[in-house]
C-alpha cells in the first residue's frame, strides 16, 4: 500500500511539473472517491469497529482529501466541511466557468447541507442527520426530495432528461 502511495505522489508530481511548464491555463483536481481499502480489522484497531462508533465518527470515516492546482494564480483556500458531490462546483469556481441550473441548484443545497453522504447529512449548524430517517426531517425533507428527483433525472432518465437544467446554453447562437 505504502510503496503505490509513494508511486502516487511521484505521478502527482510529474504531472504538475509537467502542466506548470505549459501556457495553457491548466487547473488539476486530484481526488481519491474513498479512503484505503485496509482490513477492517485494521480499523477497528485503530478506531474500534464501525458498528460500535457514534454516527459522527461513522461519518468522519468517508472523508477523502482533494487538492487543486493550476498553473497560474488560483485563490488558496482550505476547505472544511463539503462532500464530494460539490467537488464539480468548487472546480467551477475556481476556474471561473459558468455553471449549469443542476450547478446553481447544488450550489443551493450546499448552503443548508455541506455535507451529503450514502449515510448521512450534515447542516450549516454541524448537526449530524442520518439519510433514513430524513423523511422524518420537517426541515430538510423536501430539499432531499428533490435532490434525489434531480439525480434521478440526470442518471437514470435519459428519455425524459431535462437537458437544459445540466447543460450550459449557446448564448452565442
């Protein structure tokens, strides 16, 4: 594990010196969508077994590191709280890029949930929620709602897409 991690970070590496020697404005996001896969006896080493965690750490569990760099200016910023499915909106900004009305809508939820799991929602006031029991939720319910018709839409309903709201207009014409 720890010899592909070095192999890693020395690929990371060539590609930046690589793109930082280029004109062309370049911006690199890398990202790895979960943590190592160990024993879970390793883990429940470390940090006694998933069953057996609060539902806060259960959460902490999932978190990934990401990193983005360009080759030219950039705003630093560190980034507490966001899952990954606003990773696309982070990298948006950051390159100055028009978003689509699916991007503006995430940016929406965002604000009320900045963090969004396969278990569990964090709000804007770090109050950790399961995703089971979000029916139940009288103030993020609807929001969830409609998030998931959104997602449903885009991946799974090719017939009746709405591909306006996830792609960017011609202005031009």
């Amino acid at each position: 594990y720890l010899t592909l991690v070095q192999e890693s970070d020395k690929a990371f590496e060539y590609l930046v010196n690589y793109f930082s020697q280029q004109e062309e404005p370049t911006i690199i996001l890398m990202f790895g969508d979960h943590q190592p896969t160990l024993e879970d006896e390793f883990y429940d080493f470390l940090v006694g077994p998933f069953d057996q965690r609060t539902f806060e750490e259960q959460m902490r569990s999932f978190i990934t590191p990401f990193y983005i760099w360009a080759n030219y200016d950039i705003p630093e910023q560190t980034v507490e709280h966001m899952s990954a499915n606003y990773l696309s909106n982070l990298l948006l900004d950051v390159a100055g890029l028009e978003k689509t009305e699916y991007n503006q809508f995430l940016d929406g939820i965002q604000e009320q949930l900045p963090v969004f799991t396969a278990i569990g929602y964090v709000d804007n006031q770090n109050n950790y929620y399961r995703l089971e029991d979000y029916k139940n939720d009288p103030v993020y319910a609807s929001l969830i709602d409609s998030y998931d018709m959104m997602q449903y839409n885009y991946l799974f309903d090719p017939k009746n897409r709405l591909n306006s709201v996830f792609t960017i207009s011609d202005q031009a014409g």
